[in-house]
C-alpha cells in the first residue's frame, strides 16, 4: 500500500479537506468541544495551525501554514450550517476517512471524494424505516411506562404520522419551521378524538410518548454540557433552541385542546399503569431497536447501540429504585461516559456509539414538556416550580455523570 504524506499537500488542499471535514461533523451532530478538538487534532496532522470556533448554526476557522512568516497565508473560513442531526453511520464514516488520511493511506483528494460519496440521497427503503422507527420508538415508550394497550396503540399509530408529516417536511423549508407545532398539534388531535371516542386515555402522558421522537432532551444535555466545557455561545445558542422546540410543542398541544373544547368534545381521560413487567422489558427492546434506526447507526452496529440504550434505562431504573431518581441517571451517565470512551480508546471508533444512545432515555424532554403542559393547564407557578427542579436535577445528575466518567477514563478521540 502507498502511503502520502498529508503535509506535502498543497496549502489550500489541506484547508479544503479541514473544513469539509468539520462541516460534516457538525452536521452529524456534534457537540462543540468535541467538533473543535477533533478539527484541531487533523488540522495539526495536516500540518495547519486552526482556531475553530463552532456554534449550532455555523462555524469559523481560521487557518495558517506554520512553516511560513506570520500573516503570510492567514485564512479565514465562514460556513453558515443548519443544526446538526445525529447520524452515527456517517461519523463512523467521516472519523475513519480523517483517521485514513492522518495516517498518509489516503491522500486528500481520495479523502474529499470519500466524504462526497457519504451526500448521497436516502433511499425510500430507508425513509420508510425512519417512519417506522417512529412509531416504534412512540410505542415502546408507552411500553416503558406500562401504558394500557389503548394507549400504547394510540401512540404507536401516531408516531408513524409524525415520522411521515418529519419526512414530508424535509424538502419543504417553509413547513419546517413550524413542523413540530405541527406535530404537536396531530399527536393532541389524534389523542383526543380517540379519548373521547374510543376509550380514555392517560391523555398527556400518551401524547408526550408519541412526540418522544422530537422532545430536545439530548440538546437540553448537550447545551448544559457545552456551557459546562466553558463553550458559553454554543451552549447558551443550543439552549435556547432546546427551549423554542418545548414551546412549540407546547403551543401546537395546546392549540388542539383548546380547538376540542371549543367544539364541545371532551376526551376521557385517566390515570392507569396496568402492564405486567414482562411488557416493559419487550418495550425496551423494541425502544433500543428503534433509537438505533433513528440515530441512522449502520445495521452492524445495531447491537452495541442497542446494548448501550438498554444499560443506559437500565442502571437508572434499579439504582434509581435504590437510591433514588438523581443517583441512579448520574450512574448511567457516568457508566455509558466512561464505556464510550473506553470503546474508542481500544475500539477505535468513534465512542459516540454508546455515549449517544446510552444516554437517551436519560435525558429530560419529555420531563420539561410534562411541566409546561401542566403549567398552562392549571395556571400554577407551584407546578411550573415542581417540574422546572426535576428538569434540573436530571440535568445536574446527567452533567455530573458525563465530567466524572470523562475523568475516570479519559478520551484519547475527541468524538
């Protein structure tokens, strides 16, 4: 096998790679201490001086040639990116080509063309997948949480809705940006004309697992832990844009009980948990399948992203029986922290493969949600009070999982 030397490369070669790179990591997600240690660490490979600087909706880089005097070839790059969406398959992807690339097996334009190769259209096979995924992932929820069968149905069904009013909005800008009000607005209808009609429902409750899929838990987590990293502009951006995606959820829920009660139907409504146990363990199964298609992992990773998801609900669940809600989330986190490091330190890939997923069904979304219906509902500041302190210490817990388990075991990569 030939080997390059990446550092022969023309000067603006090198630049080109180094940004289409970071471009890419940011739009598969991550996080922006992870992103920036990642382009500094190929930047240095490629024998470039780089100072990044992410946000969720773009970043700057500024490069220069160390060899050369000072000013000489001081470059400046500006991309303007929409936020990212974890796609696991292609980090794998793009951390193996800067790997192949760094190590001279690859050269850049070999490099470039690899990453091109990973633009291509999804298929309708994998569309129907992630529509799938979503009315899956809506009903093991309402597995998880022992919801009759009605419920379990009603969210399932519409999960499959949202997923396709998702896909059906991808190439529609203009529907995007108030999607999930939309989606929000279905999941109540829907949920509400089966109360009223079918059978009653554990009304709010079915209607937060069938937009489970869309709740900003893993951006509330990864906003605390940026700001946590000292990267305030990130954090307080992803923050925010966390926030803006509850209140649109919310207004679309409401917006649909308060159109039901204008038209005089009136859902029943109760409060039930009658499932055996054995249906919360089937449901964690089809909740760990269904984060792993919708995560967009690669079918052989299938079973680590799986595995993670299960001990990630599992270790909280028994410690926090144990010892209590906030011990046992800070367990999980700190034990899928430290695996996932673990697993890319000997692994060699991208640890993000356990950290993500495992990590999912600890995170707060729907917790926040919960709190702001009810806050609107019943017109309480105690409410309101009560949920903002769970929210709180779920993201205390998770923040305090994540620094500990990154200092037990050190990541030798950044992603």
């Amino acid at each position: 096998m030939s080997i390059f030397s990446p550092a022969s490369e023309r000067y603006a070669a090198r630049v080109e790679f180094v940004v289409d790179l970071a471009a890419r990591l940011h739009s598969y997600g991550t996080t922006a201490q992870r992103l920036e240690a990642a382009v500094v660490a190929v930047a240095q490979k490629l024998k470039l001086d780089c100072q990044p600087w992410s946000n969720p909706t773009g970043m700057i880089l500024s490069f220069s040639d160390p060899s050369r005097p000072p000013g000489d070839t001081d470059t400046t790059r500006v991309v303007r990116l929409a936020p990212g969406q974890t796609d696991l398959y292609k980090l794998c992807e793009a951390d193996r080509i800067a790997e192949e690339v760094m190590d001279g097996r690859l050269d850049l334009a070999g490099g470039q063309a690899a990453l091109q190769r990973l633009d291509r259209q999804p298929s309708v096979r994998w569309r129907a997948m992630q529509i799938f995924a979503f009315g899956l992932a809506a009903a093991a929820v309402a597995g998880l949480l022992r919801l009759p069968w009605l419920d379990i149905a009603t969210a399932g069904l519409t999960g499959l809705c949202i997923g396709a009013l998702e896909q059906w909005s991808e190439s529609r800008p203009r529907l995007k940006e108030a999607s999930d009000a939309i989606a929000a607005m279905l999941a109540s209808a829907i949920a509400i004309l089966v109360a009223a009609y079918v059978g009653a429902l554990n009304l709010n409750t079915v209607i937060i697992a069938a937009l489970i899929v869309l709740l900003p838990g893993l951006a509330l987590t990864n906003a605390v832990n940026e700001l946590a990293s000292q990267h305030l502009v990130s954090g307080t951006a992803r923050f925010a844009g966390a926030l803006m995606i509850v209140l649109k959820l919310a207004i679309g829920t409401m917006i649909a009980l308060t159109v039901a009660q204008l038209l005089g139907i009136e859902p029943a409504v109760r409060s039930l948990r009658s499932q055996p146990v054995w249906v919360e363990g089937g449901a964690l199964v089809l909740a760990a399948f269904a984060f792993a298609v919708l995560f967009r992992a690669h079918r052989r990773d299938y079973p680590i992203v799986m595995l993670a998801a299960a001990t990630g609900y599992l270790v909280s669940r028994f410690a926090g029986d144990a010892w209590g809600s906030p011990v046992g989330i800070f367990l999980a986190a700190l034990t899928l922290t430290a695996a996932g490091n673990a697993y890319a330190r000997w692994g060699q890939r991208p640890g993000a493969l356990i950290r993500v997923p495992g990590i999912i069904m600890l995170v707060p979304g729907s917790t926040s949600l919960r709190g702001l219906l009810s806050l609107i509902q019943q017109q309480s500041l105690d409410v309101g009070h009560a949920a903002l302190m769970t929210v709180l210490n779920i993201l205390l817990a998770l923040i305090a999982g994540l620094l500990i388990g990154n200092l037990l075991v050190p990541a030798r990569r950044n992603l």
